[in-house]
C-alpha cells in the first residue's frame, strides 16, 4: 500500500492550491474547478475540495485548531526555506530544534486558509 493523495477540504480549492503552486512551488495536476484542485508534492498529491456543511458549500476558511491536521514537507535547509516563503509573505512561526547531536529542525507555516503545513529537515 503507498499514498498517493491527501484532500483538504477547504472554502476555496484553487486559492489553496494556488498557494501550495506559488508559494511552495508544488507542481499542478489536472485541471483546476471551484470544486477540486491538486498539486504534486514529490510522491504524494496534495488535493483541494471544495466543503460542505448540509448541501451548502462552506464559504470561511477552514483552518483553524480545531481542524489539526499538517501537512509535512521535507526539506535540506529548514532556515533557507523559511526565509524564502517569509519574503513570500507566508505567515511562518520560528524554527525548533530537538535532539542536539542528531538536530530535528522544523517549522509550521499557514496557508490562506490556516491550515497548517511544516517545513522538516527529515
């Protein structure tokens, strides 16, 4: 078994999936509609469809604490990445460093809905 996508349901499938393109430079797959939009991370796809609350779609954003999934991407430099998205203008918290001789280093980031997505260097 291997995994192939994950879907975020979201208000906005092609804002979202725009910010994955532009920000975090993930190449498009397919073509995109206000009901579905996906982009290619490596070996695992990263899709956006549109939510619905009772056959009504969802107009806010649907990041938020309540809602805690992350999205991880691996990374060589974690503080190179994070300068680069920042000047971007992605909202990106500081850089962790766990484990001294063998350093986990991340750092969490939003997109234009909130969900969270980490930068790791493994």
């Amino acid at each position: 078994m291997t995994m192939k996508r994950v879907i975020v349901f979201v208000a906005d499938a092609i804002a979202c999936a725009t910010f994955y393109r532009d920000k975090l430079g993930l190449r498009p797959v397919g073509e995109w509609s206000d009901e579905w939009a996906e982009v290619e991370g490596g070996s695992c796809h990263l899709a956006f469809h549109q939510a619905y609350i009772e056959d009504k779609k969802v107009s806010r954003p649907t990041g938020s604490p309540m809602n805690p999934h992350k999205i991880v991407f691996t990374v060589d430099d974690v503080a190179s990445k994070r300068a680069e998205l920042l000047e971007k203008g992605v909202r990106m918290d500081e850089i962790l460093t766990f484990d001294e001789l063998d350093a986990l280093v991340l750092c969490d980031g939003y997109d234009v809905e909130g969900h969270r997505f980490q930068l790791c260097n493994r």
